[in-house]
C-alpha cells in the first residue's frame, strides 16, 4: 500500500513541470492560434537560467528567487520572440508560423550551446529539501513533497487569472473571436504578447523548477515537447483542469511504468491517449477546434493546375540535365544529388499530405525512418536481397501508415498533428529502446546494395528513378479523380461528405500514400549511406521535412522538390559551420517573414507581375 | 461626425464598394438600406477598417481614420454590432459586457451594467448565463449593451432586426429611439423599411456598393419608385 502510495505521489510530483509547460502551450494556442514548437525550448533555457541563478544567488531564498527570476527571465525571452518573430506572420497562413517557431528552436539550440556548452548540467538540490520523507515507510524525496504542494497553487493562481479577472476575460473573449475583441476596442497585439510571454514564463518557470530533479541538457527541448503534446491531446486543448488531470494522468502512469514495465514506458503512455481519444476525441476537457472561426479565415486556396508546356519543357530539360549529371559531375556531386534527390522524394510525400491534403503531420520522419529500417532489418536479421528489402520498404513504411493514419484521421487540426508526432516519437522510442533488435543508438550498419548497384554513378540514376517515378506519381493522383476528392475534403469537409465523399476514408488512403512515398524515400536512403540510425525517425527529420515544404511553397505542386533541393544545399554549406543551427534558425525565420509564400509562391509572383507589368 | 470620403472596398479581388461617399451628422439617426449583397455590412466593416479600403477616406469627427487599427477605431467612440451578433457563446453575459468595457467619454453617455440591464431587462435576468444559452433576440441585444459598455458616441448597428422575433422587433424600436434621446448618432443598416422607417431620419441607399440615394425618410417616401428600383424583392 504504501509503495503504491509512493508512487502516485511521485507521479504528482513529476506532473508539475509537465502541466506549467502544458498549460503555457494551450493558452497560448487559444489566443494566438499558433502552436509554439518553440514551448520545449524555452522550458530548457528556463532550466539553463535557473542553474546560472543558482550559482550566483546564495541560500534558499536564492534557490527559490532563482527559480521565480527564471520564470520571469524566460518570460521576456517569449516577449521579444513574440514580438520579433512572431507578431510579423499572425496573418501568414499557419503552417508559416509553425516553421517561425522551428526557426527559433534552432537558434536557442545554439545559443544555449553557446552559453552554456554542451556538458550536462546537474541541477542543484534544493537547500533545506535534501533528504527523504518516510511515508508508510517509503521514502519520498523532500522535494517532490514541495512540487506537490507548489503546483496546485500554481494551478490555481492561473485558474484564478483566467476564470475571475479581466485579463482573463479579454483571453477567453480572444480565444474565441479576437477580431470581435479588437473591434470592441482592446488592443490585441498587446494581449498576444501578453499570453505569449506568460505561456513562455510557465514553461521557463517549469524547467527550472524540475532542475533538482533532472538538471538541464540540450535534448530536454524535444524531449518534453512529445509529453507535453501527449499532454494536450489528452486533456483538451485549451483547458486548463484538463491540462492538469492529463499532466497527472501521464506521470503517474510513466511511474509506474519505470517500475513494472521499464522497457514500454511510451507504450503505456501512448495506450492511455488511445483509449482517450477513443472516447473522447477532443480530450478530456476540449472542445473541437472549428476552422476558419472569425477573424481567422485564411485566403481560398488558389487551385492548382496541370503544368502547362512552358513549364513542362522547363522540368524536361531538368530532367535531361540531372540524367547527365554522371557525364560532367564529381563523384561528390553525385553522392550529393543523391542526398537531394531522396530528400526531394521524402518532402514531395509530405507535401502531398500537407498541401493536397491539407493534413499536417508532425511526424512524417516516422515513415521514411521507418521505410529505411524495415529495409535494414530484413537485411540483417533475414539476409534477405537487396531487391527484395528495399521493395519491403515502402510497403512497410506503407503499413505503418495505414494503421497509424486509421488512429489519427479521427482528428483535425492541431489534434492531428500532434497526434502524428506524438506516434512518430513512439516508433523512435521503440527503435531506440529495443536495442537487441535495432541495435539501439549504435543503429544498423552494413547495409550495401546489390553488386550491380554499388558504383555512386549506377546508384545515381536508380535514386532517380525511383524518385523521379514516385513525384511523378503523386502529381498524378493529385490530379486524379481522387486528387479531387482529396482537396475537396480539404477545402470543406463538410460540403464534399454532402457530395458523397468518404472524407474520412479519402484522407486515410492519402495518409498511406504519403507514407508508402516516404518509405520509398527511405529505402533508397538506407541502401545509399549503408546505415541507418535512430535519429532518421525523430522529431528534428520530421521538422526538416516541415521546413522544406513551407520553403518550398504549401500551396504549390512543386512546393516540395523545390524546397528539398534549397534545404538540402543550404544545409550541406551550413554544416561545415559549428553553430549552423543558428545560421540555419536565422534564414528560416528571415524566409518566413520576407517571403511567407516559399519559394516557388514568391517566384510565381513575381513572374506574374512581370507578365503584368510587360502588358 | 462621419465623413465617407470616394472609398473602394475589396474582397480579395470582388470589387465591393465603388466610390462610396457619404456623411452622418452628430446626432443623427441614418438607415443604410440595399439588397443583400450591396455592400452594407463592408461599408460597416470599411469604416471600423475590418476592411481597409484601397482608395478613399474615412474621417470620425475630422480625424483620418483610414488604414488605423480597428481598436484605435473603436477607442476613438465608434462602437460596432455586427450581423451575426458575435457574441463569445463560453462566456458568461456579465463577461461578454466586461470585454466590452472602456473608459468614459466626453460628450457620450457613461453606461454601467445597471443601466444597461433597465435598458434591456432580459438581460438582467441571465447575467450568469452563457452566451450560448441565450435566445437569438436575448444575444442580438447582449451584442448592443456590450457595445454600449465602450460608451461610444457613433454605433455601428448591422442588420439588428435580422432573424429575432418580431416583439423583440418592436423592442428593439424603442432601444434605438431612446439611444438617440440620449444623444447617440447611428448608422444602421436593414433590408427592413418598417425598421428603417419606425426610427430613422435620413437614409442611403446603396446598390452594387454604389449610393443611389441619400436624404430624409419623407423624400424617399415620396418616391416609390426608387423604393421599387433598390428595395423591393
């Protein structure tokens, strides 16, 4: 009894950095309607700030000030974000904002770097708090016993804020129809930095306060970010209880996991979300996000066309050129057009969810990983033939797609991304856990073509092939009769289910395709380093493919290919740099801000203008 | 008080207003008349710069207040009740007045909750309720008195008879009449002429977002005919 007792207070304890970042990200999700990827991070600068503070200040009021001070230091981080990189793209569409947010991740990744070096930290023990409590004979660390009592207090305080004053008021009003709030006077872009800079200040005020418990790295920014999802998901988006219960729910059950499952701790939590959203789709306490609610309708999606011949001839003779390229590239040229061609595939596949589907996936790394794993398995464990392993992948890739995309296509919006990610992380942790199989961090090596393969020009033109074939391939089915299906589901659910069409079921078709065309991708990935590692299915490879398609241009067919090709190159020269991170942050949020259509959108433009200007 | 100065509204590339011009003196009680789709509830919308005109001016008591913040707007005295009511359904009806609050105003009356409960006495009875329990008149007039909490002294009034019963009508004729004992000058638009007519002094006819008409009440009653030509279904 008092080891079950134990535990659950454990978990109570852990769930108080858990629900001050939870609750940060949904606030300012409802006011803002921007998903801050960025909310991990800045939980980790808090827990950075927090230990320089507690260097500097001395005794229990340091510790504590310190942590306060954190809270607020992190606070006006969130404010000049907001104001810097944020405020200019509210009226971009919102997956711009989303890679705003990626930018940012990069450059507090490098900046913390920069302070702070890459050593782990170890966080201070809180003084006064060091030993353990015996409770029914089990001990308890002192200091989990403080975050359960601060927490709720925490949790009321805000409650407080938001039920009962009038900034409250005017957060909730915001939530629901903030041009109607700035019609009746209130000014929203100071509420917006006011929501984000308290948002960013709970999420500093959480990693600093769980610094005695875990101390401050580089990795906690993704790592929270998947709890901290799994989090909202759970508990509602938006809803500060549920935030609270799910935050407890999770923690409680990670507990008990580490005791009586160490292997399948996610697993649990992931089955805990399953049965939730079984039940209640929106979470416990949230409510379903309508889209295009007042004052955040989006320009109509200009419809996409067939290529005409100008730019048919263009893509031709590009074609003819890349063919070539054996004839007068470098042997490092081709090994990089290889590089680009894949990654062109994997984008190419995102896109195709993302722009003909309107289906933003956090988490499409989890079938180009996927793909290229399932092909290095069956080499290793089945010595199975080159041929036969890199055809299984896509069609492995394919199948985790397809039950996966039966899960998540129950959700829109911001449920379904973050349920998407929220798997991909499963299927990384299941990688990286299972060692014996996957070989864990050590990854899977050895994994070669076949003879007539294994010469970089040979390996070239099969690259483009199959890629060429696979964006040739979706193009197509965009514009096929089920490409119609598909944007018209996007562009109004309800009136293409008027029509007869199965959303649901169109939706769930191009989620497989998606991922098959990823897997594809992954294969020829694999075969091409001759190793694949864990960190092909985290979240950084899911984000670069996010990058590459709001680059690249959301609403345009080539969208993808081109933005692969510009990530591709700019990383490949950025990289040589130590702090590329920061460089590479910088350009995506300068690219976000200058030239919110991507790449291939701000060309058309101005070529249209051109024409325009001529006639 | 007003000045709508040769204005041209877009929707994305739909061409809405044409050249409007047109001005409401202090005081006055204006009825913004057309069929659907004249461009009423855009020239609402134009004049709070939810809709920034391309061209043209619009000036509030001599101020340009073209291409400004919709709030700066808002707190220059213009209060706006949109068409479709709008209020926020999860909140409560003293929180839907609340966001609503600015400070008082020279030269406009100061509302309190209180007088806006005599003012409307079904509100008073659901202050506690949420906006999504209310009736259809009981939020048309909760979208009033939040607007009235700004103490405006020039209100914006869209379409305040569309879809509420006709008692509710008849009560709505009487909020009007005394807002404009009070003071108060409003530009209300309909495709109700007994509305128009029951409290208006002056209106402007608009068709294909261009004006067609303008002046009292009595002259336009004296011409059917453009009564038939822009109003009549």
């Amino acid at each position: 009894m008092g080891f079950y007792l134990a535990q659950v207070l454990t978990g109570l304890a852990n769930a108080g950095a858990l629900f001050m970042v939870a609750s940060g990200l949904s606030l300012i999700f409802g006011v803002t309607r921007i998903v801050n990827f960025a909310h991990g991070s800045f939980y980790m600068i808090g827990a950075y700030i927090g230990y320089t503070l507690m260097q500097v200040l001395p005794g229990a009021v340091g510790f504590w000030g310190a942590i306060i001070l954190a809270g607020v230091a992190v606070g006006l981080v969130g404010l000049v974000v907001e104001m810097l990189v944020l405020r200019p793209v509210y009226k971009a569409p919102e997956l711009f904002q989303l890679v705003a947010t990626f930018g940012v991740i990069l450059v507090i990744q490098d900046l913390a770097l920069l302070i702070w070096g890459p050593e782990d930290l170890l966080g201070p023990r809180a003084p006064g708090l060091r030993g353990v409590v015996r409770i029914m004979g089990e001990p308890i660390p002192k200091y989990d016993i403080a975050l359960l009592v601060i927490t709720p207090f925490v949790a009321l305080g805000l409650w407080y804020l938001i039920a009962r004053t009038r900034v409250g008021v005017l957060v909730r009003a915001a939530t629901q129809d903030r041009e109607m709030v700035g019609a009746l006077g209130v000014n929203q872009a100071w509420l917006f930095s006011g929501v984000f800079a308290l948002g960013t200040a709970l999420a500093g005020l959480g990693g600093a306060l769980q610094l005695p418990k875990g101390g401050a790295d580089l990795l906690m920014d993704f790592n929270i970010l998947t709890s901290v999802f799994v989090v909202v998901v759970i508990g509602g988006m938006g809803s500060l209880p549920g935030a609270y219960l799910a935050a407890v729910i999770i923690s409680v059950v990670n507990v008990f996991g580490v005791t009586f499952l160490p292997q399948s701790t996610l697993v649990l939590i992931f089955v805990v979300m399953v049965l939730v959203l079984m039940i209640r789709p929106f979470g416990l306490f949230g409510r379903e996000e309508v889209a295009g609610e007042h004052g955040q309708v989006g320009e109509p999606e200009t419809p996409i066309h067939p290529a005409g011949p100008r730019v048919r001839l263009l893509v031709a003779v590009g074609l003819v050129i890349l063919a070539m390229l054996p004839l007068y590239g470098s042997s490092f040229s081709l090994v990089l057009a290889t590089d680009i061609l894949i990654f062109c595939l994997f984008a190419a596949s995102l896109h195709f969810l993302l722009g003909i589907g309107g289906l933003v996936s956090f988490g499409h790394a989890a079938y180009f990983g996927g793909g290229a794993y399932v092909a290095a398995l069956l080499v290793t464990h089945a010595n199975s033939p080159m041929e036969l392993a890199f055809l299984l992948a896509p069609f492995g890739a394919g199948l985790a797609a397809l039950i996966i995309g039966w899960i998540c296509i129950r959700l829109t919006g911001v449920y379904f991304a973050m349920l998407t990610l929220a798997f991909a992380q499963l299927l990384w942790s299941l990688v990286f856990q299972w060692g014996e199989v996957t070989g864990g961090d050590d990854g899977l090596v050895n994994i070669w073509p076949s003879e007539w393969l294994k010469a970089s020009t040979t390996f070239y033109i099969f690259t483009l092939i199959f890629t060429v074939g696979g964006i040739l391939l979706m193009r197509h089915v965009a514009h096929s009769p089920f490409g119609y299906a598909l944007r018209a589901a996007r562009d109004s659910e309800r009136r293409a289910e008027a029509t007869g069409i199965n959303t649901k079921r169109v939706r769930w078709m191009a989620f497989t395709l998606a991922g098959v065309m990823a897997g594809l991708a992954g294969g020829l990935f694999v075969f091409s380093k001759g190793s694949v590692f864990p960190n092909e299915l985290e979240i950084a490879r899911s984000f670069d493919a996010l990058i590459v398609v709001f680059l690249g241009g959301v609403k345009t067919l080539a969208g993808g290919v081109v933005g692969g090709a510009f990530f591709k190159g700019v990383e490949e020269i950025l990289t040589r740099f130590e702090y590329w991170r920061l460089a590479l942050g910088l350009l995506i949020i300068f690219v976000v801000i200058v030239a919110p259509q991507g790449i291939v959108g701000t060309l058309r433009n101005m070529f249209r203008r051109h024409v325009k200007d001529e006639t | 008080m007003l000045e709508v100065d040769t204005i041209n509204s877009f929707y994305g590339k739909a061409h809405v207003l044409n050249d409007l011009s047109f001005s409401v003196d202090r005081g006055q009680v204006v009825a913004l008349l057309g069929r659907n789709g004249a461009g009423k509830t855009t020239t609402m919308k134009s004049i709070m710069q939810m809709v920034v005109p391309e061209t043209g001016r619009v000036s509030f008591l001599g101020q340009d207040i073209t291409r400004k913040a919709t709030h700066k707007v808002a707190k220059l005295g213009i209060g706006y009740v949109p068409e479709e009511r709008r209020i926020f359904t999860d909140l409560t009806v003293m929180e839907n007045m609340e966001v609503g609050r600015q400070p008082p105003r020279d030269g406009a009356v100061t509302w309190t909750e209180d007088m806006l409960f005599d003012l409307f006495p079904n509100l008073a009875e659901r202050r506690q309720n949420r906006g999504k329990a209310l009736s259809g008149g009981e939020q048309q007039m909760l979208t009033i008195a939040r607007t009235l909490m700004g103490n405006p002294s020039f209100v914006l009034l869209d379409e305040p008879s569309e879809g509420i019963a006709p008692v509710i009508v008849e009560q709505m004729v009487n909020v009007i009449r005394q807002l404009k004992a009070d003071g108060l000058t409003v530009l209300l638009s309909e495709q109700n002429l007994h509305f128009a007519q029951a409290v208006a002094d002056a209106a402007l006819i608009i068709e294909g977002g261009e004006t067609k008409f303008h002046g009292t009440l009595e002259e336009l009653n004296a011409h059917p005919e453009i009564r038939d030509a822009y109003l009549a279904v």
